[in-house]
C-alpha cells in the first residue's frame, strides 16, 4: 500500500507535483513474505531404507541388538531358548517357535523345498505354537536348522520372510508416516521385537500410542518430536517384559543417532547395546 503524503505537504504543494509524488512513489507490496528454506526435522525429505546400502545398515543394526555381532548372515544356523516364553529364538530375525513366525517359515521353505531337514518338524511345530514348549523339537530339530542354514535355499527362505513379516511392512508405512531412514529403522526395530499387530504392546500399538502424543511428518509434525513420542511408547511396552526390559537399543542406539541430527543413517555409525560398543565406518 503507498504511503499517504502528510497534510501539511500537501497544502505546500500544487496539484500536478502531488499527483507527480504519487505516482512516482514506489508500491510496496501485499504479498505475504516468501517463507525461510525449510530446515527442521517436519521437513526432512522422505527415507528410503530398502536401498541396498540403508538395508545393509539396518540390518546390522539390528543384528547388534539380536545377536551381538554385526555379522547378521552367520546368524541364519543360530538357534536357542532364550527363556523369553517364546521357545526357540532362531535366524537373522530370531524367528520363534511359540510366536508362528518361525512355524510360517519353515511352511514357506518346505513350499519350496520339499525334501528339507525342516518339512518332519512342521507337525511339531504346529503343536508348540502360542508356547514355549519344545515338544517334538529339541536337540535333532536343532541340528536339523543349522543343517538346512548352511543351504542357499533356507538363507533366501528366511531373507524372504523377513522381508514381508517385518521389513516391508516397517518400511513403507514409515513412508506413509513420512519418515526418513533413521525413523523407518525405528519402525523396523520395533516390528521385530515387538511384531505386527495393532496390540498395544504391538508396533502397531506403539505406533498409535505414539501418535496420541505428536504427529507424524505426514501429518505436518516434526520428526525429532514424534519419534522421541515413539521412543517413549515403546520403552514403555519393553519395561513391561522382564526379557526386552533393558532399553538401551533405544537410547544408546537410536536416540543417540536422533539427538546427534543423523536422519539418514549417514555412515560412520557408533552406538552401544546392552553396553557393548559398536561401529559401522
């Protein structure tokens, strides 16, 4: 809008200069100011963990926490009760007798494969599934996995289930939530501990707890805020389990990444789990 000229200068003045000052006063604009580049964490652009390299990272990650080793394909022979009252714990996502995932697994692999180590422990394992029992299982059936772990055909199986029981899933609605990659390997992390399901002890309850508190990117929050929000829902459930009671896959982990501003997992990587140190250069 053009400033109005003050009376006392009018009055002095004839009429062709004020029109003259008028019309060579510059107009100063009413369109709103151009908005700052964004810079926070609602604006991060969105991950994507699935590329090869992010995978690998994510994998390794996990694998620390899992299995402390950063070496997660020596993990496919790894078999034992960790007395969690999931039964066996076994596999690069330590897949469980008493929780299905491991009985949907050895299914998929026999589907493939028929003539496996595995394929006589399926009546087994359908017996033992929602316990810990090891029933029908025991010492053959686990030198019956180490056996089959050290086939190509067995390694895929289990890449594959874990990719559509877990990662998969974790990564895309991470995307829909509009996360970076550090927020979909929280997601991640969390699916395999907790696993899918909308329980609140759940990822999916972890994930609606969460929201209660912040919003997701997606929804024009900011990233540092929602997750810490995640962080706290999960450390939450995790407390809750005398087995998953010790946190510190959360905060000497991936809340050291968050605090240190590093959404994209970008390498080198240090953090500690269960007070063990690692690095990823």
């Amino acid at each position: 809008m053009s400033k109005k000229l003050r009376p006392v200068l009018i009055g002095a003045l004839g009429a062709a200069s004020v029109a003259a000052l008028v019309i060579t006063t510059p107009a100063l604009s009413t369109a709103a100011p151009a908005p700052l580049a964004a810079t926070s964490a609602s604006a991060l652009a969105v991950g994507d963990l699935s590329a090869p390299a992010k995978k690998e990272i994510a994998m390794k990650l996990v694998s620390s926490a899992e299995n402390s080793s950063l070496d997660w394909k020596a993990q496919y022979k790894y078999i034992e009760d960790i007395g969690d009252g999931r039964g066996y714990t076994a596999g690069i996502i330590g897949f469980c007798s008493g929780t299905g995932d491991m009985l949907e697994l050895v299914e998929a692999y026999t589907n493939s494969v028929p003539n496996n180590p595995l394929a006589k422990y399926l009546p087994a394992l359908r017996k033992v599934n929602g316990t810990d029992s090891h029933s029908g299982l025991g010492s053959a059936f686990e030198s019956a996995w180490k056996q089959a772990a050290a086939t190509t055909e067995f390694q895929t199986a289990q890449n594959n289930e874990r990719d559509r029981v877990y990662f998969n899933p974790a990564v895309s609605q991470g995307k829909s939530d509009g996360l970076s990659n550090l927020g979909q390997f929280a997601y991640y992390d969390a699916i395999v501990m907790h696993g899918p399901g909308d329980s609140s002890d759940s990822f999916g309850g972890i994930r609606k707890a969460a929201m209660q508190k912040a919003k997701t990117p997606a929804q024009g929050g900011n990233e540092t805020t929602y997750l810490k929000a995640f962080f706290d829902a999960r450390k939450v459930i995790m407390k809750q389990e005398e087995a998953h009671a010790d946190t510190s896959r959360v905060d000497t982990e991936q809340l050291v990444f968050l605090n240190a501003g590093n959404f994209d997992l970008h390498t080198p990587l240090k953090w500690k789990v269960y007070g063990d140190s690692y690095t990823i250069n």
